[in-house]
C-alpha cells in the first residue's frame, strides 16, 4: 500500500492516512476495547503505519497490547507513526509529565511521534475524564490553567526525549498563533474535525502560512452517530456523483478530497473491510473542478463542540476555523 506522507516541522514523515482510535469511553460508546485492539492489528496488517490516539479514549492498553504484538514482526518501531494527546483534566504542569508517562507506558512504547494538548480548556485535575456537576457542566480547573503554560510543560517533553514533536488539537485560528507566536517549540500539528461539511479553509491557509499540518478526525462526518446529528457529508449527492465517476465509494472520495488538499486524516473503523476501503484512495485523483465541488458543500457543520464548557472564555468554537 501506497503510504504518501505530510512533512513536519521537524522534518519528520507523518503518513497521510492513520487509523483513529476514539472518541468515548469504555462504559459509555464501548463496552470492550477488544474491538479496537483487532482493529489495530488489522489496520497494521493492510498497511496502516500511523495510529491515533488518547488518553480519553480508554483504550491506550486494547492499543498498546496490538502494537506490541506486531512492533518487531510486522513492522519496526521507527517506521509507525504514534500520536497520543494530553486530556484537559490534565493541563495543570505538574500533570504533563505523568499523563505523557502513563500514555506511553499504556501502549508499551518509549516515545510518541506526535503529542497533542486535545484542547484549550482545561478541566478540574484527576482521573475523572469527564468531571460533571449537577448540571453537566464541566468542572473546570481552579483557578484557570492557560493552554500556554500547559504548552511549556509539553515543550519539556521533547527535550527530555520522551516525545518527537508536539501539537495542538480542536485550536481556532487566533489560539494556534497564540501558541506559534509565544512557544519556544512550535507546533507541527493542529487536530481539527473536518469533513465536506466543515471545510475549515481559513485555518488550512493559516496552518500552510505557518507550518503547521492539520490532521481531520470525523473526516466522514462519524457515519455510526448520524442519527443524532444528521451530518452525512458522504450521503451528499454531488459526493455520490463524483464517486460513481471513479468508481469509488462516498467515503473514498471525502478521504481523498482531504488527503489532496495535504490534510492528514484518521478515520476510525473497527471493521476490516472498511479499514481496507478507507486505505484505497491512494489510486486515484480528483479533478481541480471536482474538489471545488466538495469544498463547496461546506455548511460549518460541526459535530463535536464540547458544549459542556462552552461558557470558558478560551472555548475554541466562537473563533474562526
């Protein structure tokens, strides 16, 4: 399989497709990480050598265990690619570090790839993921943590060797300069939901001015959620057109839209043949006029809002992407 690859900053190959591992939590979406531990074995065995994770996501072990099985066998170490992300109960400085040691214990590994703060906000500290109050609001961190003290924290990181490069995710345009204009390591990668439906072009021209590489989640816009947020980009049928032209599936053609316009992507699937489909995009290009088509169905239509602390100053949503 054909793997094309985005250059970091550091000068690091971040292949242009990686399986994704979340979003949720076991008890709530997933009872059972037994899923996605096959799945990543899978993915490595169709020739998948970026993987995307968290520590939310509850399934850094289910990951870690599958990695080791095929790290030394199927694959070497130096050529996958890992991405894992600091949670927002996890901003405070004292907690970088063992939230970063924790991750790559879980996976078994002794270093990150990428390491991603997964979102400006920061949440009251400890182990609880998603710390609600009686209202389900988030518990926020008091007093306030700014992300660019949680950035200095991550920056160490990398100079103690424990991570390659470091990013953000889920950042609008004006906290992404933040974090270029003021870290002394600057950020090779901005993690932001995009689909044809939220085309997020003003953030993608800011990141290539800056040398920063966007990495889509939800690039098909979560298909097994869609009756709750009826965002089908890959039901559109201007996407159903240009894909019965290739003869290729909707979703093919909303993965190859992104990866030409140089934006990594992490689907996530569970399901071997849609693993596979998802890889198969690298065997055919869209026309100029078809990927303005696609571009052109942007609604800014976002699925993932943490809507549970919307009223935080640094929410992301209000600013541009």
């Amino acid at each position: 399989m054909a793997r094309p690859s985005a250059t970091l900053r550091t000068g690091a190959q971040m292949p242009l497709l990686g399986l994704g591992t979340g979003p949720g939590s076991v008890g709530s979406w997933q009872t059972s990480t037994e899923p996605m531990y096959e799945a990543v074995k899978v993915a490595i065995d169709t020739g998948y050598r970026h993987i995307d994770t968290a520590e939310s996501y509850a399934d850094e072990k289910a990951v870690g265990q599958a990695l080791q099985e095929k790290i030394g066998s199927a694959v070497e170490r130096k050529d996958i690619f890992i991405t894992s992300k600091l949670w927002n109960t996890r901003h405070h400085p004292d907690d970088v570090l063992p939230a970063c040691q924790r991750s790559l214990s879980d996976l078994g590994l002794d270093y990150l790839d990428l390491y991603l703060m997964h979102f400006p906000v920061a949440w009251t500290r400890g182990d609880v993921i998603y710390p609600k109050d009686d209202n389900g609001r988030a518990i926020l961190c008091t007093p306030d943590v700014p992300f660019m003290d949680t950035w200095k924290a991550m920056e160490k990181l990398v100079d103690a060797g424990l991570v390659k490069a470091i990013g953000v995710s889920n950042f609008n345009i004006s906290q992404m300069e933040e974090v270029l204009t003021n870290g002394r390591i600057k950020p090779a990668v901005n993690q932001v939901e995009s689909h044809p439906y939220l085309v997020c072009s003003k953030l993608l021209k800011c990141a290539a001015d800056n040398d920063v590489v966007i990495t889509a989640f939800s690039p098909l816009g979560r298909p097994g959620e869609a009756g709750l947020h009826g965002v089908t980009p890959f039901k559109d049928p201007k996407v159903i057109s240009i894909a019965e032209k290739h003869n290729k599936t909707p979703a093919q053609v909303c993965l190859r839209w992104q990866v030409q316009r140089g934006v990594v992507i992490v689907p996530k699937s569970v399901t071997p043949a849609r693993i596979l489909e998802n890889s198969q995009i690298f065997d055919f290009e869209l026309s100029a006029e078809e990927m303005e088509t696609i571009s052109g169905l942007n609604k800014d239509a976002r699925i993932v809002k943490f809507g549970m602390c919307d009223d935080h100053p640094q929410w992301p949503f209000n600013g541009a992407f």
